[in-house]
C-alpha cells in the first residue's frame, strides 16, 4: 500500500489516499475541500476509490465528501454517534467559516468494526474526546492509524467544540491508541506523521506512566 494526501481547505487539512499499489484500488480519508483538486489528483495518478472514510464530522474534513462519492458512486463511512454533529452546521464547527455546511449520513460505523477495502482490513477504534464520536483507523498490516484529530505530532485535538471533552479525550489517547505498536505511524487529521513511541516520548499532553 502507498499513501499520499493533499492539504486542504481553511485549516490546512490532511487529505490521505491510501492506494493499493497493484490494484490503484484507492480509500480517501477526510476529504476537507477542494473536490476538484482531489478528482483531478485521481484522475492524474489513474486511481480507482472505492470509499471515503470520516474520521469525525468537524466541517474541515467534510466539505468535499459529497462531491466527491456522489463522482465516483462510492460510499462514505462515520461513526454512528457522529452523524448528527455532521449533519448539523451549529455543531460541525461550521460557524467558525460563516457557512452552512452540512452532509448527510451514509454507511454508519461502529467500535471495532472491521472494514474490507481495497485489499486493506481496516479496524473501527471508537476515541471520543475531541467529538463525541471521533474514529481512528487502524491497518495492522500497514503499521498505519489515520487519527484525525485526536492525536497530533505532539499534540492533542482541542476540545472546545460541541460534544468535546479534555478528560475523555485523553483517555481515548491512553487507553486506545498507546496500547498500539510503537513502530505505529500516525498520520493526523493537521501537521506532520508521527509515530506512537514518538509521542509516548515527546507529546507533552500525555502521561508518561506506560
């Protein structure tokens, strides 16, 4: 597998394009903005989607969702819990742009779920904190977590947003996302990939008793 991304929209977004090398069969996740950007990058690179996975429903990760499943008759995955806070602009963070943003539910996710795409088992990890029904998703195989914006390059999402929560979120890091193998590269929803032994050392939010 091969992973690549744009940065996207108001708050510099990370969009990824996890391809299967051999298929071009390709999963995007968060598709921020831009649904022209990011069809002319597929259409470039001869890729092939086969679904969009949300890691939450903050407005800076959906603003191309539509668009872009709607051009490629592909579904697009939240957490169950989630799809309201996407559904609603005085929720997903929309206000902040002065915008009415909002995208309807599609395939609902739970905790654990296992998804079968594009030659990858991904694995559904429920992590409140910084929304009430905040994903990451994980591919063992890979080493990869796509973590939104739960966990940054030493760094933590905010928590200020309708449905967040600071104590939630930290444990939803620490019980969840630590207990993962260090060699794990994360890639975040802002910033620059990471690993989880890298911020078990150097991420100044977290503890340091693991």
């Amino acid at each position: 597998m091969e992973i690549k991304s744009l940065i996207l929209g108001p708050v510099s977004t990370n969009c990824y394009f996890l391809i299967n090398s051999k298929t071009k069969e390709t999963i995007l996740i968060d598709p921020a903005d831009r649904a022209d950007q990011i069809i002319a990058k597929i259409s470039g690179e001869q890729l092939m989607p086969v679904a969009i996975l949300l890691t939450h429903g903050h407005f800076d990760h959906i603003m191309a969702v539509e668009e872009v499943a709607r051009t490629y008759s592909i579904p697009y995955y939240i957490c169950d819990s989630e799809a309201e806070l996407m559904e609603q602009p005085d929720l997903n963070g929309a206000f902040l742009v002065r915008e009415n943003i909002s995208v309807r539910r599609d395939r609902l996710v739970k905790d654990k779920e296992i998804l079968e795409l594009a030659g990858c088992v991904v694995e559904v990890l429920h992590t409140p904190g910084h929304t009430a029904g905040s994903v990451c998703y994980y591919i063992e195989d890979e080493k990869a977590l796509f973590s939104g914006d739960t966990l940054f390059c030493k760094s933590v999402g905010r928590t200020d947003l309708p449905t967040g929560n600071s104590e939630v979120l930290l444990e939803s890091i620490s019980e969840r996302l630590l207990c993962l193998p260090e060699e794990t590269h994360v890639y975040p929803g802002h910033g620059m990939a990471t690993t989880i032994g890298y911020e078990k050392k150097n991420n100044p939010y977290l503890s340091r008793n693991y």
